[in-house]
C-alpha cells in the first residue's frame, strides 16, 4: 500500500508494527528515499473511529473515517485526506492533455470545436453547479482533440471533458 | 391551540408552514415548537430523510424533480398549507422568501404572511426602484443606472455608454440578483461584453430575470448591514450593525457585530437612515438594510433584503432579542414591546459559514456523505445547521453545511472562541472551509478589524492552501487504521468493544464502571 495526502501527489510507504498491542512506525519512505522520522506509535480507542497518536511520549487523538479509498482524519484541529494506493500504480489517472471536470455540474456553454487551436488560459467551456459558473480554461497551447460532453449535460468530478494535444 | 402569549393578538395563529429547507427551516420550526405553535415542513424527494423534514411536526411532500416544481411552487406550496391546516407561512430566506407574488397569494389564502407587505418586497426587490424610494427620502445611493436590455442582438453600445458614465471600476448586477448570483466587478472596459454575459445568463438561470444594473465599484469599503423590526402599529427599532465585510464572489463568509471600526455617532446615523429606509415602503416585520462604508466614513444604501437574514443569530446573542420570535409577534398583529433607548450591545458575536467547498481549489463546491459530523458545543458556542451525520452532500443546493455562531465578552475572546470551536469541528467526507476560516481568522488583518470587501480577492495564496503537518503523523494513523480494519468495523462490533470493558452494568446509571482509577 502506498499513501498521498491531500491534492499532493507524492506517494509514501511505511510499515507499522505491532509492539506489545500498539503500532509503531517502522520506517517512512519516498520515492525510495527514507524520511527520517520522531518516534511515532499508534494506539486503539474504545471507538472504532478514533486513534491515538503518541509522538515523542505526547498523545494526542485523532478521528478516523474510511470513505473510499480514502482515510479522512482530524487531527490537532485540523482535518486532512490521506489516500491509498496499490503500489505502482499511475499517479494520475489521465494523461496531461485532459482536463477534466473540477467539481460536479452542469456544462452550460461550450466555447470551442474539436480540431480548433486554443492559446493557454483561453476558456474552453462553462459550467454550473450550485447557481456558481466556473470557466474551464486550457492549461497549455494546443488543438482540441476531444470534447466528450454537450451543452446542459450534468458531469461528475473528475469526468474528462476536454482534450488538448500539442 | 393559539399559544397564550398571542391570545389578544389581533390576528393569531396556532401553526406555522415554512416554505423553505435546510438550517432555517429547522431554526424557524424550532422556534415555532418553543412557541407553543405547530410546525410544519414541506420537502421535495431529494429531502426525504433531511432534519427540518424530521424534526417537523408535520411534514409534507412536494413532489416534482426541479426547484420550480418544488421549493419556488407557490401553488404547491399554499395547497400544503391548506391541507396541513397551517394557519401562518414563513418564507425563510432565498426562495419564495422576496417574491411579491407569493406574499400576495399567502394573504389571499387567508393564510397570515411573516414578512412584510407584497409592496414592500417589490419597491425593495428591484434595485431600481428601490434606489429612486432612497434618493426621496433622502437616504445616500451609490452613483449608477439601469439599463434595459430588450433586444439581446444591439446591447453593447448603451451597456458600454452607461458603464462609461458611471466610470470603473464598475459592477454589473442583475436587477433581480441577488446572494453573489449574476453580479460581475468590470475593471476596464474590454471586459465588459463578457462579463455582462456571464452575468445576464447567471441571473436567469438563478432568478429567472436578464435585467443589469451598472454600478460604481467602491473599493476597500466594508459592508454594514443593519438589522430593523418594524410592527403594523408604527413602531420601528433598529437592532445595530452587522459587519459582513469578509467575503468571497460576494458571498458572505464571516459576519461579526458590533463592527469595530463603527463610532457610536456613525451607529446612530446609519441606524437612523436604515429605519428611514424601512419606512419609506410601509415596511412590516424583520428587514436588513446593507451599506457600503466607505474608508471616507461615507455609508450608500445597497439594497433592502426584505426577509430574515442567514447571519440573523449574531445579532441576536449581542442584543438577547430572538428575531423568528419577534417576526411571530409582529405577524400577530402585537407591538414589539421594546424601544430604541433598551437595545443594548452585550460583548462581541462572530459567526462563520461552514461550505462544501475545496479552498485550495478556487472554491469549488464538494459533494459527499458526511461519514463523521461532530460539531463543538461549549458555552458561548451556536450551531445553526440542516445537515447530521450519515447526510449526503448534492449539487443540488447551495453549498452551506452549518454556521457556527460564537458570543463572547469582546471582540478578542470571541476570535479565540471561534478558533477553538473551529478546531473542534469534526466533519469527515465532504471537503469544507473549515481549516481555510482558521487561517482567515488567525490573520493579522482579521485580527485587527482590517478586513473589507475586497480582503479575499487580494489575500496571498498561502491563505487558501492547506496547513502543512509533519506527513509522518498522518501517514501513520492512516497506515495503522488501515491495519487495524477500522473501515471494517460495523456498529454491531462497535457496540461489542464498548460492553468489552464496560463490565455490564449498563441498566443502572448509578453503578460505577469497573475500571481501576489510579
């Protein structure tokens, strides 16, 4: 299993291991470089959505919830993402020249045809979602090679909607 | 049953229909139960399971996919009134709440309206209108036009003559906008055509009305709002200010009041102008009258919003007053009771607007089930919501899970307040503000009652990322909750590693645990 937090996209593995009922981590690398870690263990809570957390002989705990593939965690009064990931697999999941929808809408307005050359920062579409309009901009120069939606089609996150080639 | 306190009214009521959803809904029918009166939801299907809808004494469907079928059908929604026997209809806000014509057809129902009269709503409800009311009573405007755009195909040149008149930095706002929707900042003219567009066709989605007014655009101003109650016998309070200054696309983020900067000179004045305001359209009920302050200590009428406010709680911690208790009241028919010379000023409230939205994302809105929803409860501490634990997060509606309402002695506590409250926010699944409003709060602007209109357009981008923490830490609880099979845990086991170390004592609450205290 590899870890992420939040929108980075660096990719972690570590292994914790059982020490007399508690976890403790073992080790923490990068890119098969190793991060040099405090003494950190992990112990259980009588609630199955809380840890705690010892870091140099401090506790402090932590509210866990798995949606996903995901971990959502508050910790210190504040909460983060951590995702999980099989080890090796692609860390993006499209490649470079598609853009794809940043949250969940509707396309109202779709300003470019398959085949037309857009400049960086050009708006190639329009969409809605909570009565808010967010403009879908090119993020590099390049010809439209594929737009998968119509206008007044509703789209989920992270749909593709546009594709640009160089 | 008509409740005691409105046994002489001279028009009671003993249940009240709330024709809207969410926190408001379940903030009014609370109310109304505390009342001694009837509360009754309407809800579309999307609601089925939502709290206003459980909570309700009596909740009826409004079957239909879209808004117009639902929440903004007026026929469906007096027809509810009616079989429901709801002898009152309180609009809350958004929705029907500024629609004349829903006021009206409430009223001819022989139902009792909470609000104030379909004429008010009207003159208030069109900027036009509403602005030539200001310049006759002699209330300060903002310089600017209305332009009247029929033919779609011709409308640069006069939008261009206008905005040109009016001088830019400008703003463009649909005359039935409202909320941040269909209202566009134009800093040079080459941008006007698409802005204009974005927000002609933002209104009518929205609102269902392309008519733009061009505006002048006052930079570094504050917005100051002031709450009033008016009865239907003459009397007329205001109950202070409200600075709603930190926004975000004009949309509200953080309110506080008192207002730091305002001298009680000033308070008295735009009090004064906010009453005249009321005034000048006959005005019945709860009303906020918004300004623009400008660094000159100049204030310019806005807008009147002729309904209960979202930041309506803030005012009522400072002044004690309940605002959905005093609109019952005035809808009755009974005197407000209370004058100018007793409206007091006690400490510093401060509320934030918890939203579904992603900052670090140029705020786009998130969607989800809130797996875990634990929200800070504390003295001094007020939870406004619609939304519990297990509840899932649609595009539906707008993004807003729940305020947070803080009350403290002064402006400082009140900070520290929030900021702890903030942190013990517990809300897993959905993507909120949550860490973004700690980090407004906690900068030096904030802190110093320096924030105005144009705070987050300018703020540093370190404002919106996300708070960097040794990924050490989360790595390894993710790891060991992984390892540990929490995600695999059901509420049956749950249960079972509870009563583990809890030696069965469980129908005696006097009995003490059998654990061994040090």
């Amino acid at each position: 299993m590899e870890w992420s937090i939040g929108d980075d996209e660096k990719r972690y593995t570590t292994d914790m291991v059982d020490v007399g009922g508690n976890l403790e981590m073992t080790f923490l690398k990068s890119d098969e470089e190793i991060i040099s870690i405090p003494n950190i263990s992990i112990s259980r809570d009588s609630k199955s959505d809380r840890l705690w957390i010892n870091i140099m002989g401090k506790s402090q705990l932590a509210h866990v919830v798995k949606v996903k593939d995901s971990w959502w965690i508050h910790l210190n009064g504040r909460i983060h993402v951590v995702k999980s990931h099989e080890i090796g697999s692609a860390k993006s999941k499209h490649n470079e020249g598609s853009l794809v929808a940043p949250m969940p809408g509707t396309i109202i307005e779709i300003l470019v045809k398959e085949g037309q050359k857009v400049r960086q920062g050009q708006t190639l579409m329009v969409m809605e979602a909570m009565k808010m309009e967010h403009k879908i901009q090119s993020p590099k120069d390049g010809e439209v090679s594929l737009i998968s939606n119509k206008v007044g089609q509703r789209v989920d996150m992270g749909a593709i909607l546009v594709e640009i080639t160089e | 049953m008509i409740p005691n306190w409105m046994q002489n009214s001279p028009t009671p009521f003993s249940s009240i229909l709330v024709a809207n959803r969410g926190e408001i809904a379940v903030r009014i029918i609370h109310a109304a139960k505390e009342a001694g009166l009837r509360g009754i939801a309407v809800y579309s299907d999307s609601d089925i399971n939502s709290l206003h809808a459980e909570i309700a004494d009596e909740s009826i469907h409004l079957p239909g996919k879209t808004l117009s079928e639902t929440y903004l059908n007026i026929e469906a929604i007096i027809s509810a009134a009616k079989s429901s026997g709801a002898e009152a209809v309180h609009p809350g806000y958004g929705f029907l709440s500024e629609r004349a014509n829903f006021a009206r057809k409430v009223s001819d129902a022989g139902l009792v309206w909470i609000g104030p009269s379909p004429e008010s709503i009207e003159v208030m409800g069109d900027k036009i209108s509403a602005r030539k009311k200001m310049i006759d009573f002699g209330v300060p405007i903002i310089p600017g036009e209305e332009l009247v755009i029929t033919n779609s195909q011709n409308y640069m040149e006069p939008l261009a003559a206008a905005a040109a008149r009016v001088g830019y930095p400008l703003l463009l706002k649909a005359s039935a906008g409202g909320g941040g929707k269909g209202m566009r900042a134009v800093y040079e003219p080459k941008l006007l055509k698409n802005q204009y567009e974005a927000a002609s066709r933002e209104a009518a989605a929205a609102f269902g009305d392309g008519t733009v007014y061009v505006e002048r655009l006052l930079s570094k101003s504050r917005h100051i709002e002031i709450q009033v109650l008016c009865d239907k016998h003459g009397n007329s309070i205001h109950l202070n200010e409200r600075d709603c200054s930190l926004q975000r696309r004009h949309q509200k983020v953080i309110e506080e009041t008192p207002c730091l900067i305002l001298s009680d000179e000033l308070r008295q004045s735009m009090g004064k102008s906010a009453i005249i305001a009321a005034k000048s359209v006959n005005y019945i009920g709860a009303g906020t009258v918004e300004f623009l302050l400008s660094t000159k200590g100049e204030f310019f009428f806005l807008e009147m919003n002729t309904r209960l406010q979202v930041e309506h709680p803030i005012t009522e911690l400072v002044t004690g007053i309940d605002i959905v208790q005093k609109q019952f009241e005035i809808a009755a028919g009974m005197e407000l009771g209370i004058i100018q010379e007793e409206i007091n000023i006690n400490g510093h409230s401060i509320e934030a607007r918890i939203y579904a939205e992603n900052p670090s994302n140029g705020f786009l809105p998130a969607t989800g089930i809130l797996s875990k929803w634990d929200t800070p409860s504390s003295p001094g501490v007020r939870i406004d919501s619609g939304f519990r634990e297990g509840d899932k997060i649609t595009v539906d509606f707008d993004p807003m899970l729940a305020k947070l309402i803080v009350h403290s002695s002064s402006r400082e506590a009140a900070i520290r307040r929030l900021d702890t409250a903030l942190s013990d926010f517990i809300a897993l699944g959905v993507i909120t503000n949550i860490g973004f409003l700690k980090d407004v709060i906690n900068d030096n602007a904030f802190s110093n009652g320096m924030v105005t209109t144009d705070f987050l357009d300018n703020a540093p981008d370190e404002l919106f990322s996300e708070a960097a923490i040794d990924p050490s830490h989360l790595i390894a609880i993710a790891s060991s909750a992984q390892k540990l099979g929490l995600d695999k845990i059901n509420y049956d086991q749950k249960n079972y590693v509870l009563s583990d170390d809890y030696n069965g004592h469980g129908s005696d609450p006097f009995r003490t645990l059998s654990r061994n205290f040090p």
